[in-house]
C-alpha cells in the first residue's frame, strides 16, 4: 500500500510541475505580448497584467543527492532534512538548513517520513518536489528515490 500511495504521490507531484511550467510559459508570453504591443505605441490593456494571478509557490525539484541529516521536530509532527549538494535555495525560503515536511500542512506527510528515513538508512539519494515553504524552509511535496 505504501509503494501506491508513494506512486500517486509521485504522479501528482509530476502533474503539479508539468502544470506550473506551462502556466509560468503562457504568463511569460502574454506579458511578451502586452509589452510589444506597448512598445510600438498601440493601446494595450496593461490592467490585464495586474489581474493575472501568478503562483508564488511554484513547484521545483531539488538536485538528487543522499540524506546527510535527518531531524525531527521538538514539539510538533515535524521533519527536516539535509541533502549533500544542496543549496536549499528552492522555493525562496529565508532559512537555508534543510527541507521540511511537517502533519499539520502536509497531507503525504507519513509517506514523506516514510521514504526519507528509508533512503537515509539505505544510504539511497533522492530527490525532493519542492513547493513553497514552511516555518521558513523549502516544504517538501514530494520524494523521489532513483538510482
């Protein structure tokens, strides 16, 4: 049953980026287009930009890489680790000491322990779906192991 849900996970994890991606290209175009049509002097209706909504949590992946920490939180259902090689800059988070998954803003969060602590005891890399943060670090959406 874990193997499934890590499965779904995944395809949603995978879903979420594709999403994101092609969300982030239609924007960039349309705002081409709008500063084009500004630029030679035709009317444009620059409102348009204001009223597009943009996703600040965009989904990102972290480079692949071996669990070298694996921390738990002092008071709350809560998990970080550190990757070798990683810079924690995903997401645009203010702390840069980890990533994060925690039960109270994490639907996957049993699969996400689950998966990390396995590929850290096998000494197995992985790689992490990143979206946004949480308590200041890079929240984790997804678990990727490969070899």
């Amino acid at each position: 049953m874990i193997g499934r849900r890590y499965e779904t996970t995944t395809n949603q994890s995978e879903k979420l980026f594709r999403q994101n991606r092609q969300t982030a290209i239609a924007t960039t175009q349309l705002i081409s287009n709008i500063i084009f049509l500004r630029s030679n002097n035709e009317k444009s209706p620059i409102f348009l930009v204001l009223c597009i909504s943009f996703n600040a949590a965009a989904v990102e992946k972290t480079p692949v890489g071996k669990i070298t920490g694996y921390y738990t939180g002092w008071n709350q259902d809560q998990v970080r680790v550190t990757i070798e090689g990683a810079d924690y800059t995903e997401g645009n988070c203010d702390t840069k000491d980890g990533y994060v998954t925690a039960d109270s803003d994490n639907s996957g969060y049993k699969t996400h322990i689950s998966a990390l602590l396995a590929a850290y005891m096998a000494g197995k890399p992985v790689r992490l779906v990143i979206e946004g943060c949480l308590n200041s670090r890079p929240k984790i959406l997804g678990v990727y192991m490969e070899n």
